[in-house]
C-alpha cells in the first residue's frame, strides 16, 4: 500500500514551463462520433464489417472487426469493453495495440483513460514486461498526452477498475529509464499532489537519470523534497547520491549523506556503499578516512573486495604513507584475496619514492615467482626508481628482462634508462641503447634532448652537433628545450659565436626563444666578461616583450660578483629592484660571495646585515662563503667559529660547508683536524662526496703522503663513491711526483675505463710527469691522445716536451714541436724562449 501525502512544497520550481502535447490531445472534446442508433445494444460491440476481418497477412483476425467497429464509436465504449476483460489482459491488450495504432494513423484518440485502464490492467496481472513495451511505445510515438495528465487520469481510473499502486511506479520509472527527465520531475510532483509515494525503485530510477544527464544540483534538491515527505531510501539511494556528490565536484557531501543515513540508524550500508565513498575519499586523496572506513567495513562484518583494498593502498603511496599500504596488503593477502597488477605496480612505485628499491625489486621478485606478469608500467615505475635511486645496472638489467619477456618497451621507458646510464656516467652504454632505438624507431625528440643536454654540459659539442645532425635527418622536428640544450652546451664551452649563430637560426626555424634562451646567451657573455654583449640580450629580450624571471636577474647580479664588478653589481640590483625585482637569498649569496673573493671582507658583513634588514635569513650557503673566506685567508680558526654558529642556530649542515672547510685545513696542512671533520660528516648523517675526498687526496699529495692518499682512494671504492676526474688527475700527479710512473698510467687505464674523459689538466699532469721521470716518448704520446680526443694542447705541454727533447738531445723533435705549435696558433711565451735560448748558449 501507498501512504497518502499532504503537499507541503511545490515541486514547480524544478520543473519545466512547456511540454510538447500530441495533437489528437489537445481537445477536452470528445471526438464526434457517432454512437450506436439502438441503445439496447450499447454495451456490445456492433458487428464487424466483412471487409475489416483479416490481418496483415490475409487471414481473419477476432478482434479486427470489435476494432473497426469501436474506431466509429465513442471512447466509453473502449472502456468498457477493456473493464469486461480485465481478467483476460492478453485478449484486452490485443484489441488495445489495433485500436492505439488505428488512432495513430489519423483518427482522434478520444482521451487517455483507455491507456490509463490498460496499465491497471496489466500491472495487476503482473505482466510487467508488456507494461514497460507499451509506455515506452506511447511516449517513444507521442500517443498520451503530458505526463501530469496521465499520472491524473491513472489516478481517476483506479476508481473504476481493478488496479495496483505499483502502477504509479512503472510509469514514473519509464518516464526517468527512456530520459524523460523533465516529464518524470513533473509526474513525480503530480502523484505527490495526489498523495501518492512513489516507490524506491522507482525513484531511485528518477535520481538515476539526473545522475546521468548530469543535473547534479536538481537531483540533490529532489533528494530533499523526498526526505522532508518521509520517503524511505535503501542502499542503492544512497549509492546513487554519493555519485551524484562525487560527479558534481563536491565528495565531502557524499560522506555527510553516508552519516547521515548511516548513523542515523535509518539505514545499514552494504559493500557497494562503503566501496562508493572509500573511492571517493581516496580519489581526493585522504587515506586516513580511507582506512578509516576500511575498519569500519570490516567492523560490520564485511569483507573488503580486491578493488577496495587496490584504491586504498593506492592512496597511501600518494600519501607517503608505505608502511600502511604494505600493513593492507598483507592483509589483503591473510583474507585469501589475490594480488594484482594494480596494486603491485602502486606498491613498487611508493618504495621507489621512498628511495627504498631493494624493497621494490624484492617484490618484483616476489610476484614474478607468484605468477603475476609484471607490464610495461610495471617496468616503467622500476625503472624511474632506478634512475632517481642512481642504480643504473639494475635499470639496464629491467630493461633486458623487458624485453626477454617479450615487451617492446615504450619511448618513457628508453629515455629512463638513457638517463639512468648519463647519471652514472656511462655514456657508451647511453649511446648504444640510443642506436637500438633509432633502428627500432622507439626514440622522439625528448631522446634527443636528454642526449644533447648531457653532451652539452660535459662539453663534447662536436658529438652535440653530429646528434643533432641525426635529429633533422630522422625528421625529428627540434623544440625550444632543444636548442636551448646546445646553445649551454655553446655557452659553456665559450663558443659564443657558434651560439649566436644558433640564436639566428632559432628564430629562422620559427622558434621563438624563451626566457631560458637569453638567460643562458647572459649568462655565457657575462662568463666571458663580455658584459657590453651581455647587456645587448637582456635589453633585446625585454624589448621582445619577455619579462626576466628571478633566475635572469640573478644570472646577471652573479655574474658580475664573479668578475669582482662590485660596483656595477650593486647598481644593477637597485635598478632591478625599481622594476619590481625583490632580491633572494641567491642574490644576497652572491653578494657576499663577491666581496669575500675581493678580500672586502667588511662589505660582505655590511651585505650580511642588508639581507637581515629585508627578512632574508641567511643559509648554509651565506656562512659557506665566510668559511671559504677565512680559509682562503689562512684563518681557518675564525672558519671553525662560523661552523659553530651553523651548528648554534640549528641550520643543516651539507657538504658544500664541510667540503670547503676540509680544503681549507689541507691546504694549511692540518690534515688531523680535517680528518675529525670527515668523520662528523658520518656522524651527522651525510656522506662525503668526491670533491672531499680529492680534498684529502690533495692534502695528503701535498705532504707527499702518498700512501694515505691511495688509502683513501680504496675506501671510496669499498663506500661505492664513484672516483671522478680530478681524484684521478691528483693521483696520478702524486703517483707520478714519487716516482710511481707504472702505477700512474693503470690509473689513467682505469680513469678510461670508467668513461671519465680526461681534459687538459689531466694530461698536463701526465706530461710533466712522465717527463720528469725521463719517458719522453711516453709523454709524447700522451699529446697523441690528445689529437684524437679532441683536447687542445696549451703552452705549458709543448714548452716541457720540447725541453724534454733538448735534455735528451733530440734537437729536431723539440724544433718540430715548436714549429706544431706555431702552427696551432699558440703564442710561445717567455719560458719557450729561454728554453730556445738557453739550447743556443
């Protein structure tokens, strides 16, 4: 039974203002037919004409005649023939469809209550299904009128035959299931006129397509309308209104319905509820509520699903919270739930970002021995962690195993293990895997620019160039990001004309350089103290309309601190500070840099006290360049006493401050003290870098202590610390100073070995070296290897050889040479022509 409602609120403002009608409803009139002439016979059917007795195959049908003859009679008639047979539905629904299709093909339907009878009829028997075909039929072909009518003219034909409440819900759940939302709103408001409530089902199908045409607002309104009338809800309401609040960008309402249907005590959730508002809470994210809810499910006796567990473990790993995420997917386990890829690849990602892939190879391992397939994201999130985690050999090794199993890995995942390889240095490795993918055509244009930048930033712009000879021939179409990577490379490599060059042909091409371009262009005149040029780009790139970001402004100021231009410098940042610039702890750095590199050590403390003026604390960086001050004036006393004052204020230490302290004492000769540094190092949860143990290695070559050097080399092989190439140049210089010529060169073997390309200090070491150990031959090799690398011999190289060569007294070798480096262009200087001279006398 249906509970009787008085009307409270209208609906009307929910509703719309016009509803097309079909034509043959228009009229209140009857149609003007004629009745039977003998009213003894008016509650038969007339006889039906010969000639309207067949169907549309030829053959009789036993309706067709009642039908013609009731198409010439009043609708009373219908009606009552439809009431006579309310017990055969199937007979009365036959003479139902011939006559609607008859009044559809051009006479007047007199009114709806024929239809309206037809629908008590067959809901009372129970034949749904017909019920849903002919409303979705009627309103699909526009054979009833508005649908207030109906829900009015249901309501009046009740009274006359037998019927069912559930009538109401059939129509009401037709209009909303076929879209007629505006129709359903408005047959919803007419039954409660009417005092009829609609059942759950039933209007839950008319929240359900508001939810689906996405009338987010109107729904929540309805859903009110309906609570302030009493309505009942069940879980599926409830799950319809949590979407309703998730899809309208609003899921903090979505968990206000949940409580207040829940706690309320009005209704008992079920796993479909739960599932809904966990996915909602972890799409925000906030997996604390998450896991909250998760409890609470399981509080109530339910069961979490696999995908229930999948969405909260995955919001955990956004939220940094690992040990939960694993807590749960024990548990998912202990609840006899299988793991999947998706949760896998979650839990793999967030030990990666924890910087824990032991732990994330371990359960590599662990699901490949469980069956589980890992994909190419599987291998994608690995491999990331690798390259941030500086693994490349596991990088490589998951790249192999990709393809083992037979994966053809994407461009992200190349251009991840291309980086991993630069990262670590193995730059051969890096280019051979950029051959496999040029020949598999797994490459674009970010390949390329990881490649240039790394060529760019070590300097070798002949393979730069050749690279990106490749790009235009591949037609790999360059970006911005691009060009910018060779103009640094240029730019570091002080070919500014080649970069400007490259500027001009940028712009040819179409692309417009950005800020980043003329920053770098700044940056690479000021670096070559071509500050009139330097100017030139900053005035053209704000006549171009580009506005200088903080790093510009900074570039400039920085550059002229290192060319002790201090003058220039200060003004400059007052004329910035006029366009709007507000100077930053990296602008006050380099301040206080500059001065401390002119000696003005009390123009540094007055930009110290300026900084504080303008709230800018100070950093690690700022009392750095005090102790590299105070050590580069042998006052490394008044250094510790600012490594007090780090410490006093609680900042953090780093290895750049200890880094310059270390130099400092060993180059005073205090290698005691700078060892109880190194050790603090350890002890404040760091790890010294490669440029403090050249500091040490440099200390102790200094003393000729040789033996603690190479000491301090094998401890950075046992820590894993890579040996860069100034290690191996002041070991090979120290091996070479006490005489250990064969021990030098396994080194320089092994400097080549672990792709460390030496430079001009390296091999100036290696020259005076093995010449002062009489292998001039060996040393004239050595400039050989020069040649094909691409190393550009100095001065100070040909002057040693050419005087190695008069001492063996090999006059025109040391002659030829001094011819070769007239031809290279090299200006010989005045030790060249004492060494001529002195051959002469």
């Amino acid at each position: 039974m249906r509970a009787l409602l008085h009307s409270s609120k209208s609906l009307a403002s929910l509703l719309p203002r016009s509803i097309h009608i079909p034509k043959h409803f228009c009229s209140s009139q009857a149609s003007a037919l004629r009745p039977p002439d003998d009213p003894n016979t008016a509650d038969e059917p007339p006889v039906p004409s010969p000639a309207s007795t067949t169907d549309t195959n030829g053959s009789a049908h036993p309706l067709q005649g009642l039908v013609d003859a009731f198409s010439i009679t009043s609708s009373k008639r219908v009606i009552d023939f439809l009431l006579r047979k309310q017990r055969q539905p199937k007979e009365a629904l036959e003479f139902f469809n011939r006559f609607q299709v008859q009044a559809a093909g051009g006479s007047d339907f007199p009114d709806v209550d024929p239809f309206c009878i037809m629908l008590h009829i067959l809901v009372r028997a129970g034949q749904l299904l017909n019920t849903r075909e002919l409303m979705e039929r009627s309103i699909r072909r526009g054979l009833i009128p508005r649908s207030s009518v109906v829900v009015d003219r249901l309501v009046e034909t009740a009274k006359r035959c037998d019927s069912d409440p559930s009538t109401f819900d059939h129509v009401l759940g037709c209009y909303a299931r076929t879209g007629r939302i505006e129709e359903a709103l408005e047959a919803f408001q007419r039954m409660v006129e009417n005092g009829i409530v609609p059942g759950i089902e039933s209007r839950n199908h008319l929240l359900t397509a508001m939810l689906r045409s996405g009338s987010f607002g109107k729904a929540r309104e309805i859903f009110e309308v309906m609570r302030a009338k009493g309505m009942t809800f069940d879980c599926s309401t409830l799950d319809i209104m949590m979407h309703v609040c998730i899809k309208g960008g609003d899921p903090k309402a979505a968990e206000v319905y949940f409580r207040e249907l829940v706690d309320g005590g009005r209704l008992k959730p079920d796993a479909l509820a739960y599932s809904t508002l966990i996915q909602s809470l972890c799409g925000q994210p906030d997996a604390k509520r998450a896991c909250e809810l998760l409890s609470e499910m399981k509080g109530v006796g339910m069961v979490p699903s696999a995908f229930v567990y999948n969405l909260v473990i995955g919001a955990c790993v956004k939220q940094g919270n690992l040990a939960e995420a694993s807590k749960l997917k024990d548990e998912m386990l202990g609840s006899g739930l299988s793991m999947n890829l998706v949760v896998v690849t979650s839990l793999l990602k967030g030990y990666c970002v924890e910087g824990d892939l032991d732990s994330a190879l371990d359960l590599l391992a662990s699901v490949l021995e469980q069956g589980i397939e890992p994909n190419n994201v599987t291998y994608c999130v690995l491999i990331e962690g690798c390259y941030r985690n500086g693994n490349a050999e596991k990088a490589y090794e998951l790249y192999c195993q990709m393809k083992e199993r037979g994966m053809v890995p994407n461009v992200f995942t190349v251009n991840s293990v291309i980086k991993c390889l630069l990262k670590a240095n193995k730059w051969k490795e890096a280019f051979d895997l950029f051959d496999e993918a040029v020949g598999s055509g797994v490459l674009n244009v970010f390949t390329y620019n990881i490649l240039m930048q790394w060529l760019g930033r070590v300097g070798r712009m002949k393979e730069a160039c050749r690279l990106w000879a490749k790009m235009e021939e591949m037609g790999v179409e360059p970006t911005v990001f691009s060009y910018n990577q060779l103009l640094f490379g240029y730019c570091v490599r002080g070919d500014l004309e080649l970069a400007a060059n490259l500027y001009t042909q940028m712009s040819q091409t179409g692309i417009k350089p950005n800020v980043v371009t003329y920053t770098t262009l700044i940056e690479g005149y000021m670096y070559k103290n071509d500050f009139d040029q330097a100017y030139d780009v900053l005035n053209t790139m704000q006549n171009m309309g580009i506005a200088c970001n903080d790093y510009t402004y900074n570039t400039v100021i920085n550059g002229l601190c290192k060319a002790g231009r201090m003058t220039e410098a200060k003004d400059m940042l007052h004329n910035f500070m006029e366009q709007g610039f507000i100077p930053n702890s990296m602008t006050y750095n380099s301040m206080v840099d500059g001065f401390i590199k002119k000696g003005l050590m009390n123009l540094a403390v007055s930009a110290y006290h300026e900084m504080l003026s303008y709230g800018i604390s100070p950093s690690v960086i700022t009392y750095t360049s005090f102790i590299v001050g105070y050590c580069k004036s042998n006052c490394t006393d008044l250094a510790l006493k600012f490594l007090n004052e780090i410490r006093r204020k609680g900042l953090q230490l780093d290895i750049p401050m200890y880094s310059a302290l270390i130099s400092g004492l060993c180059k005073e000769g205090k290698m005691e003290v700078a060892l109880d540094l190194f050790n603090d190092i350890y002890k404040v949860g760091l790890k010294p870098n490669c440029i403090i143990f050249n500091n040490l290695i440099s200390g102790y070559k200094f003393l000729n202590s040789m033996e603690a050097a190479f000491e301090l080399h094998k401890r950075m092989v046992t820590e894993g610390i890579p040996c860069d190439k100034a290690i191996y140049t002041n070991l090979i210089d120290g091996s070479l100073k006490v005489g250990k010529t064969a021990f030098a060169l396994e080194l320089y073997s092994e400097m080549i070995e672990q792709c460390h390309i030496p430079d001009e200090i390296t091999f100036t070491v290696l020259i005076y070296g093995l010449c002062n150990n009489g292998d001039i031959e060996g040393a004239h090799k050595v400039l050989d290897e020069m040649d094909k690398i691409d190393v550009r011999p100095c001065v100070k190289i040909y002057n040693k050889l050419i005087s190695g060569y008069f001492r063996k007294g090999n006059l025109e070798e040391a002659f030829r040479l001094h011819d070769e480096m007239l031809d290279r262009g090299l200006v010989p200087d005045d030790t060249t022509y004492d060494i001529l001279v002195s051959q002469k006398l």
